[in-house]
C-alpha cells in the first residue's frame, strides 16, 4: 500500500518507519525543514530503542521517503495519517489547529479516494471537525477515520509490530476494508482489530491513559499510606498485583507519572467532561495528587540538612520522565531541579539520553556530568529521578568514595533496604522505611 504520514514527530515517525517494515510504500511529511534534510540524510530525529535498523533498512530499501511538500507527500497515498501535535491549551483542551490546517489544506490538494486517518490524541468530536474542514474545499470522496496510538516510549517499535489490539474508529464499510488489509500483517496472531464508531474510538484513547493515570497514583496515595502507617509498599504491591482483576502492571510507586501522553490526556478527558457539564471528581483527584508527587522528596531532603540546603551539591540520576527514551516532558527531574535551585542547592545531573534536551530546556542553571559517577563527586547527597537499568546495580563503594554524605533520595524505588544498608548509606524511597528508621530500631 502507498502511505502518507503528516507529521514526523515521535508518533510519525514509528508509525512511518513500521508500516515501511511491513512493505509499504510511506511518505512522511513535515514542514520542519531541518529535520526533513536530517531523516533524508539517515540521522533520526528522536531515540526510541529499535527505531533506528528499521529506519536504516527501509530508507536504503526506498520505502521510507521524506518531504516538506504536502501535494507531493500524498499524491498517490491510498491512506494519510495525521500525527501531529495536539498541545494542551491554558484551559486543558487539546489544540487541534494543526491538525484542522492539514485537514483544509488537503481538501484542496486531494485528487482521488483516500483515507484520512486520525492518529495523534484528540478530544471526542475532532473526526466531524476533520470531515468539515476537508470538505470545504474537496472535490474528490474521501473518509476519516480515527485510529488512536498506544505506544510507550522505550518499547514503542514492539508495541506498533505486535499490538494488543488495533482500534479503528469508522461507520464506513471502504475505509474498514482499507484499514483491515493495513493492519493485517500486525495481528496474525490474532490479537484484534476493533472497530467501533469515530467518537468511541477518541474516547478509548483518553479512557485507557487516563485509567492508567489513576492506577500510578492511586498507588502513589497507597505508599504514602505505608509510610505512615508503618507498612512496606512494596509487600502492598505483590500482595494486589496478583490478584488477575487488579495485574501486576502500573503498581510500581514513585515520584509521578510524567511524559508527553498521560498529563496531557487526563486534563483533556476532565476538559472535556467539563464541556458536558460533568464533574469528574476522579480525574481532578488524580491531578492534583501527581503533582504533589513529584516534589514528594523534597521535604525529606531539607529536613536531613537540617532546613537548610544553601550550598548544598545534590547529584541527580535521570532526566527523563521514564528509561529508553530521551523524552524530558513533564517530566519529575525537571520540578525537583527547579525546587532544588530555588532551595538554594546546586544541582548537578546525568541521564544516559536526555541530557541534551535538558540542556535546550534550562541551559546553565545545572552543571551536566560525563558519566553516573562523575556526577557524584562533592555531591552531598544522590536523586533517583528515572529508573535507567545501569542505576540499578550500582558501585556502592564507589559511590561512597565520592560523595560528601552517604546518602540516596530514591524517587523510583531501586534498591533493597538491606542492601543499601550493608554499605552504610542513608536511603529514603517510596513508601518504605528509610535505611535511617532501620538502624535506629535494632
């Protein structure tokens, strides 16, 4: 099949690269032009593990192509993704002004049948906005279809190839058969494709984050229960991750959720109730709790140094709102730097991939470390802000010899409490005792 992608983001650019892997002809466009001549010249624009030997192999197999030109991008495209950005307005609504632009620029340029496809994040309603704005101006038939991404970054390329399900939102019995015979090579295994009106299928996308979203922070509440009360999260956690009506997956506690998806997604589902006069008490609660999350080890920083943090060095480990990917959008580090500095501390940081995206973002105001242990020396006490495999099973001793102060403020959970103990170190974390409140009671 011949493909257009508009838009060569991180949801484009999975999307472009893994429908070329499957045999398609693809053809992304974007009105980036150095980012256009960078994917031309085979330097990939965003880190996503796996990404780069499919880009590698269909762009020398001429399957993958890129332009700035729309008219020239789907000229013979029987299906044209819209990936493009959805930004949160100052009211929580998602803007759909990019996506209603190419919409109206296409209705000028189509010259045959296609399929116009919804694929970035949009509130319920946008495939009638979609359909309205083409429509102005084509004279060919065309259909829209909604067709939302579940994608995490850092297992992106697996979750595109091997989906749990594909939902396809249209009434249109050619735009099924079209999207059918797309997607057909994802799911031989039988994994579906479902399908459902244009409106459902915008809702299944803010639905399924947003429960997702309750799930982190409902377990988020429950450590800092266990903190009070005196009991381990962690034993919380296996204990109701086995049971098969609650899963294992998304009852990890930490420091908040953070990225380009959940954030964004829940304050628009809560705008969206809002348009419908609908209070969604849940959502609002979710909110608010993550963002007390994040900052949750702060206090706990300033009362070990006694309230004072002026001049103190605090090393950070992480960047990233999460591991695999370089992806720094709300992410927790970028908050407790900012509390760190206005606390009066230096802050000194190392992430394996996202450091030159914190540089973009706040320059100077951090110094920037070679390696993970580089980033410890006079530091007076360690942060965990992103759970990087190679921070799992660190060089204690190591670790020991360069800090001022042996001790770790640990926002994702990495360490046993024993463990961290034999080495001397202080170690507070998430909902369980601090290494400190161990010793003082034997």
């Amino acid at each position: 099949m011949r493909i257009a992608v508009v838009g060569t983001g991180y949801v484009g650019l999975v999307t472009g690269t893994c429908f070329a892997e499957t045999g398609n002809y693809v053809t992304c466009v974007d009105i980036d032009v150095k980012k256009v001549e960078s994917l031309r010249k085979g330097k990939i624009t965003i880190y996503e593990p796996g990404l780069e030997t499919l880009f590698e192999r269909n762009t020398k197999e001429g399957r993958l192509k890129f332009t700035t030109d729309l008219a020239e991008g789907i000229e013979d495209a029987e299906v044209i993704f819209l990936a493009l950005p959805t930004p949160p307005g100052e009211d929580g609504s998602a803007d759909l002004k990019y996506i209603l632009g190419v919409a109206h620029d296409l209705g000028k340029i189509m010259k045959k049948y296609a399929v116009i496809v919804d694929k970035s994040t949009v509130p319920v309603g946008t495939a009638e906005k979609v359909i309205k704005a083409i429509s102005e101006n084509a004279t060919v038939g065309f259909d829209v279809v909604s067709n939302p991404e579940f994608l995490r970054e850092g297992v992106a390329v697996e979750d595109f190839m091997k989906p749990d399900r594909v939902v396809v939102g249209t009434e249109s019995e050619a735009a099924k058969k079209v999207m059918e015979r797309l997607y057909a090579p994802l799911v031989r295994q039988g994994n579906p494709v479902i399908f459902m009106d244009e409106r459902s299928a915008e809702m299944t996308k803010y639905a399924a984050n947003s429960f997702l979203a309750m799930k982190i922070t409902f377990m988020n509440e429950i450590a800092n229960l266990c903190e009070l009360a005196g009991a381990d999260v962690d034993h919380v956690r296996r204990g109701i991750g086995t049971d098969s009506r609650i899963g294992k997956r998304f009852l990890f506690p930490g420091i908040g959720y953070g990225g380009s998806c959940f954030p964004k997604d829940v304050q628009a589902l809560e705008k969206t109730a809002k348009e419908y006069n609908y209070n969604f008490k849940i959502l609002k609660s979710v909110m608010s709790v993550n963002e007390k999350q994040k900052t949750k080890l702060i206090p706990q920083i300033k009362e070990y140094f006694g309230g004072d943090l002026k001049g103190k060095t605090i090393a950070l480990w992480g960047l990233a709102f999460k591991p695999y990917t370089d992806d720094i959008r709300e992410a927790p580090a970028l908050y407790n730097i900012r509390s760190l500095r206005n606390a009066g501390a230096k802050v000194v940081v190392y992430d394996p991939e996202a450091m030159p995206n914190i540089k973009k973002e706040i320059g100077r105001k951090v110094k920037y470390a070679e390696t993970q242990y580089d980033v410890l020396d006079g530091a007076d006490a360690l942060m965990i802000m992103t759970e990087w495999p190679e921070f799992r099973t660190p060089d204690f001793d190591r670790m020991a010899e360069k800090m001022n102060n042996k001790v770790i403020f640990d926002g994702r959970n990495l360490y046993d409490l024993n463990r961290v103990e034999e080495f001397g170190f202080d170690y507070f974390s998430i909902g369980r005792k601090s290494v400190r409140q161990l010793t003082e009671k034997k």
